[in-house]
C-alpha cells in the first residue's frame, strides 16, 4: 500500500517513483536532514523506505527504521527511537541519552516516518540530534515540514496520470497512476488486462483522483463486483457530491478525503462498523483482538455483530483494502493506513462510542497482560514477547489513555506492574518506570496496590543503578503497612543491599523467596533466588549456594522455562568462577547459559555469559583468548547499547585489568578488535578450551549476492533456507527487529513482497 509502515513487509509490488527515488538519493548526499512532504496516502513512506534501502551501502552503520505512526505520546519519542536502534535502557541514562551515546560516532542513516502528528517534538528532537552527532542523516516524512535549520523539503507529488485524449493501453501505462491500478487490479482480478475498451475509464479513474496511490489502490479494489467503466462513473458521482464540503482542505486532501468517503459508503453495514471500531488500535492487530473488540454486546453500540459476522468483516475490509494482512510467523494479523484510522476514529467519534471501544481496547490489553503474566513462567515466554512486542504501540496506548482518571489510572498501575520481565527484555525498564510513576501519580494516595508499584518502581531504578531513588521508592512502600507489597519490597531491598555491597542481601531476598513461594508465585520467586544463591556464595556458603541454584534450575526445567534457567546457569558460573569454585564446571554452566541465550533474541543476557567466559579464560591464564572474550561481549553490549555495570560490575573490571596487564597494549588491542568481529556461536564450537576458536564472523563466507550487502545476502540465505525472522535473530546473534529491518531492506531491493519470493530469488541465484 502507498502509506504502509516503514520497516513492514511490503506486500504488494512498487510501482513508479523512480525519478523520485534518485533525486531522495542525491539529496540524501547532500544535506543531512531530508523531509518528504504530502498529504496522507501519496506515497511517502514507501518511497523513503524504498530509497533509505537502495542507500544503505553510504551508511556503514546502516539504517534504523522508526515508524512513528503508531506513537500517540510524543514524550516517548526518545524511547521509541531508542526501540528502533535496539537499544537497552540498562545504564543510568534516559533514553534521550541512551540514543545520543549510540549515535555520536556512527555513520547512520535514521528514517523518521509520519512525524506530522508530532511535528513539535521531532523538529526538536531532530535538531539535537544533527547537532550532537556529526555523521548522523536523517530522512523524514511529514504531512508538513519540522521546519529546522538545515532541512531540505522534497514535497512528494502523486503519480503522474494520463490525459484526457490517452490513445490506448501503451500510452495510458506510461503514466504511473495508471500501471499502478493496472498491476492492483490485476492482483484482485488475476484475468483483468488493460484494454483498448477499458483504457479510458482507467485513465479517467486516475485523473479523478488526482493520481494519489492509496486513494487508486481504494478504488482498484472495487474491481471484484464493479467493471472499470461503472468505477469512474460512481466514482465521478460521488466525488461530486462529497468534495462539495470542505472547502479549507487543499484540493489533494479534499480528493482523497472523498474517495475514502466513497469506499467507506460502499461497504456494508458490519464492514464499516468493523472499520470504525478497530480504528481504535494503534498497530497491528490479530483476528482474537478484533473480534474482542469489535463484537457488539449491548444497546447503543450500532450493529449488531457476533465473532462470525467481525470475521466476515475483516475479510471484507482486507479485500477493499482497508485492512492490510501483516505475515506472522504463529497468526495473521492486520493493520490500519493511518489515514483510514483517521476516518475511522471521526466517526466513531460522531457515533458517540469513542469512550466506548477505547474503554474496551485498554481492558483487552490489561487482560493480554495479566495472560501473559501468568503463562511468562513456562514454555510460551518466548511466544509472549513476540506477541506483546508486536502489541506494544497499543500497550503504550491504552496506558496513556488510563491515566486521565484516578479510576481508570488504577488499572494503568496494575498493567505495569504486572510484568516487569517484558519491559526489560525490551530494554525498556526505564520507559515502565516512567509508566508506573504517572500511574501513581494518577490515582488516590491510598489506592490497592500503591505500595506494590512503589516497590516494583524501585526494583527498575536499582536496574539503572539509581540507588538513591530506590531507597526512596522503598520507604514510601514500606510506609504504606500493605501487606501485599512486603514480598516485593523485599526483593527491591535485596537488589539494592547487592549494588552497594552492604549486608542484608541474604536475608531480605530469603524473605522474598519464602512469601512469592507461599503465595504459589514460582516466576517472582526466581529473581529473588538468584541473589540469595549469589549472597550465600560471597559469605563463603558454595555448597548452600550450588544447591540453591541447583533447585532454581530444576524448578526452571520442571516448568519449561528457559529464560530464568539461563539465570540459574549464570549465577553457578559466577559462583565457580569468580568466588573461587570449580573453573570446569563454571565453564560448562556459563557455556549452557549462553546455548540458551543464543536460541532467542536476547542479546544482553548473551553479552554476560560471554563476559563470563572471558573470566574462565582469565583465571587459567589465557589472556588472548580472554582479551577475545571480552571483545565478543563488547560487541553484543553494543548491540544494545548497554554495559555490565549492574550485575557484573566488579568481576568485570578486575578480570579486564588482569587480562590487559598479562599483555602489552597491542597484543590486548588486537584481540580484542578480533573478538569483537566474531560471531558468539563459534565460542561454543569450541568444546575444548585451550583450543583456538574459529576467526572473526566474517571469515570463510560466502560472497554476496549482488546487489545485496554481506549482512543482506547471509540473510536471504537464511530465509531461503526455511528460517523465521526469530531464528535468523538467534542464528547471527542481532536482535529480531534487526533482522526484521534488512528483510525489509532486501525486498526494497528486490522489489519482492513476501518470504517466498524472496527465497525464490536466492535459489534462481545458486543455480
């Protein structure tokens, strides 16, 4: 579709623009902030992304996609940002910090998509950042321009159409509004073909609407129960009448404005009600939500729809091309154009329900939350992550829209409380703190579960290391007398006494240990564990500590969880290797972590077992190979912008100094720059320790599929190979929306619209 989401796969061939794309090339050559403007539904997106992609070998850091569409809150602009360059907010700093410190010395090119809504925030934004990093180029698209020093305009026009004396077929498709209503069309009717008795009125459909590509693609839906011929006439009709009004919008606007009108009035009943009522998500969205959602279940709701009848529906918007079908590697999901959900939100907003389905959008998302919660611990861990990560812009959404109220800020604190374990594996504890203090803001002085956020908001400043502003958050929870925050006031407690190294680390994550177990709360049980296993072991208590841990493991495997379990294998490394224990079997346990960590997208547990490794070599006096080491974790604290200064800080520190004094300057240089070319996989085709790994990740692969990059071609491989974007994460050690975005770069490329095509390609290639 002409506005689709940057970063999403295109599912459908691009047409025209080339002209376009060379002259967003040139400029991007030029100056360092490049602005596409136009109404809604021209065509900015696509082609930003489309020549973002084609541009790519210019940025030797890349290109970060960060679609700001969905983002209705423009103080998350940082933290969203942030998200698209995976970052981990794990340092001390705000995400606007986090974002700068990445940047400053990288070669990047920073897409920023659909910034109209937030036009004030990002030309701020935008303008720090050029300040700040000098090698920084930044591509937006806007309905008007962040009028910034510096910025070049490049209003993007719709596609050329043709006149009113076209001769036929050939004429007609060299203009580019008519080839892309040719190859729509032909993708709704396989057997349509532009004709002498046809070219005409596919011309005059075009013209009608002045060449915009979403309003076009509206229209060459229409083809499955009207010709060609009865398009323009109703078309024409309609246009008439519905452009009659809004006389202060530019003439694009009005046009397009009219032509959702038109194909708004041509569903039916159930299809427009659906239309409306799912104009309330901010993302994508599955078939289980809309019909949640969407299904009418009292008096003054409009009509009346069971699940059967918001299923026939979806499928009906999806064939008008209202609704886009976004792949998913377990379910189907769907997404709005935004200026459909514009539409949709007006008349929902006429119809007097507004208040109604968003109330209902945010008790969705609370119960997806608490569901989540209680299956985190288990087998589906991974499938949840991806499931509220592919929900987090609506997550943000129903937050913001909770925290008008005291009342409805109560449910707001329940949903960011409950799932501490998400946010952080998202890097984004910080952005829940944020979440948790306006949602205690928001309610009574004397509100449930007060007591619980403060201390759950403690817990996320100690994982900052913000030590002062936990103890404060402890107090205020303390104070309360809430019985049911005394657990989780006791593992804030523990984790801090562990940051300062002061006493009481035992003692206060026992206590929470004990009260999460006879609550039946096995996964707030875990962390907890983990630092009394830790504490047990520096009071000189390894047998205690080995069998603690051990017990964590198998309530880990028992559960089939693997997340908490490759905690438990960190915490016996750390107790073999750093608190004087057994090297080997510290080894093996650090080595079983990382196996577990290298199977899903998490970037930053992988960096600390790798760390750890580095230790294990340290200690046997393997300074080159330990120098490797502590290169491969600084490549993947990098990767997500993080460092090891909550959980390791010591240990790392003296381990590092050893290493760098066991060899001159260059000899660590080298190896280090080595180790931080290197793929983590191989430390693990390394069975024998003493033996030498495998070199650099670049070493022995094979060439690139032209006109693909390196990264791209081992990508495309892997997708023709069978592997889904989380494997492909897993397999090259990136984060899963990393892999998700050069995906997304190769089709650009290609100018393919799905994973098979894709691997098509590739084979067509080898052979």
């Amino acid at each position: 579709m002409a506005d689709s989401a940057a970063g999403t796969a295109e599912l459908t061939s691009y047409v025209g623009r080339a002209d376009a794309g060379e002259e967003v090339r040139r400029l991007l050559g030029e100056y360092r902030l490049v602005t596409l403007t136009g109404p809604g539904g021209v065509g900015k997106t696509r082609l930003a992304g489309r020549a973002a992609s084609a541009f790519t070998r210019a940025f030797p850091d890349g290109v970060a996609i960060v679609p700001l569409g969905e983002l209705q809150d423009a103080s998350l602009l940082a933290q969203a940002v942030a998200d698209g360059l995976g970052l981990h907010d794990t340092a001390d700093r705000s995400a606007q910090d986090a974002v700068l410190a990445y940047l400053r010395e990288r070669q990047l090119l920073l897409l920023l998509d659909n910034c109209e809504h937030l036009v004030d925030g990002c030309a701020a934004f935008a303008a720090m950042l050029l300040r700040r990093c000098s090698n920084l180029v930044i591509l937006a698209t806007s309905r008007c321009s962040l009028d910034i020093a510096g910025e070049c305009v490049l209003p993007i026009a719709p596609l050329a159409v043709p006149g009113d004396d076209v001769a036929g077929p050939d004429e007609a498709l060299a203009s580019d509004s008519v080839r892309l209503f040719a190859d729509r069309a032909s993708a709704v009717v396989p057997s349509f073909r532009l004709t002498e008795s046809n070219t005409r009125d596919v011309a005059s459909v075009c013209r009608q609407l002045d060449g915009l590509p979403l309003a076009i693609e509206l229209a060459a839906a229409r083809l499955r129960t009207l010709s060609p011929r009865q398009i323009a006439e109703r078309l024409g009709e309609s246009l008439t009448l519905l452009t009659g009004g809004a006389r202060t919008l530019p003439d694009r606007h009005r046009t397009l404005r009219a032509a959702v009108e038109w194909s708004y009035s041509l569903c039916d009943g159930a299809e427009r009600a659906v239309w409306e009522r799912c104009s309330v998500f901010a993302g994508p969205f599955d078939l289980s939500a809309a019909e949640e959602l969407a299904e009418t279940r009292g008096a003054g709701e409009g009509p009346a729809l069971d699940r059967a009848a918001v299923l026939d529906a979806v499928d009906g918007l999806v064939g008008k091309s209202v609704l886009m079908r976004v792949d998913g590697e377990t379910r189907m999901r769907y997404r709005m154009l935004h200026v459909l959900r514009e539409f949709g939100q007006e008349r929902l907003a006429a119809s007097g329900t507004s208040e109604l389905f968003a109330r209902r959008h945010r008790d969705h998302h609370d119960r997806l939350l608490a569901q989540a919660g209680d299956e985190w611990f288990g087998p589906g861990q991974d499938d949840w992550l991806a499931r509220l990560s592919e929900s987090h812009a609506d997550i943000r959404a129903a937050l913001s829209w909770s925290l008008r109220t005291s009342e409805d800020a109560l449910v707001a604190l329940r949903m960011s409380t409950c799932l501490v374990e998400y946010w952080a594996a998202r890097g984004a504890a910080r952005e829940l703190r944020e979440w948790i203090d306006r949602s205690l803001s928001a309610v009574a002085p004397d509100a449930p579960g007060r007591a619980r956020g403060q201390a759950i908001a403690a817990l996320c400043a100690t994982l900052h290391a913000d030590v002062p502003r936990a103890r404060q958050r402890l107090d205020l929870a303390a104070a309360a007398g809430d019985e049911d925050a005394v657990p989780f006031v006791a593992h804030a407690e523990a984790f801090v006494a562990m940051l300062v190294v002061e006493p009481g680390v035992l003692e206060h994550a026992a206590e929470a240990v004990r009260m999460f177990g006879e609550r039946g709360d096995p996964r707030r049980q875990m962390h907890p564990m983990f630092l009394q296993g830790i504490a047990m072991a520096y009071r000189g208590d390894l047998a205690g500590a080995r069998d603690l841990l051990g017990r964590m493991r198998g309530m880990c495997a028992e559960a089939g969880d693997k997340r908490y379990r490759s905690m438990a294998l960190f915490g016996l490394g750390v107790v073999e290797v750093w608190l004087g224990g057994d090297l080997d079997a510290g080894e093996r346990a650090l080595r079983e972590a990382l196996h577990i960590d290298l199977q899903g997208p998490d970037v930053l547990s992988a960096a600390y077992r790798v760390d750890g490794l580095a230790w294990v070599a340290a200690k046997r006096g393997d300074a080159r190979r330990a120098a490797g080491l502590f290169g491969t974790a600084a490549a993947l604290w990098e990767r997500c912008g993080s460092e090891p200064d909550v959980a390791v800080a010591m240990p790392h520190r003296e381990m590092v100094k050893a290493t760098r004094d066991a060899l001159s300057d260059a000899d660590f240089d080298n190896a280090f720059a080595a180790g931080k070319q290197r793929n983590p996989r191989h430390i693990l085709a390394a069975a024998d320790p003493t033996r030498p790994e495998p070199g650099p990740a670049s070493s022995g692969r094979p060439p690139a599929l032209a006109p693909l990059t390196r990264r791209e071609s081992e990508i495309a491989r892997l997708v023709a190979a069978g592997l889904s974007n989380r494997e492909i994460a897993a397999r090259l050690v990136i984060a899963q929306r990393t892999a998700e975005t050069h995906l997304q770069h190769i089709m650009n490329k290609l100018d393919l619209g799905n994973r098979t095509q894709v691997a098509i390609w590739v084979n067509a290639k080898r052979s």
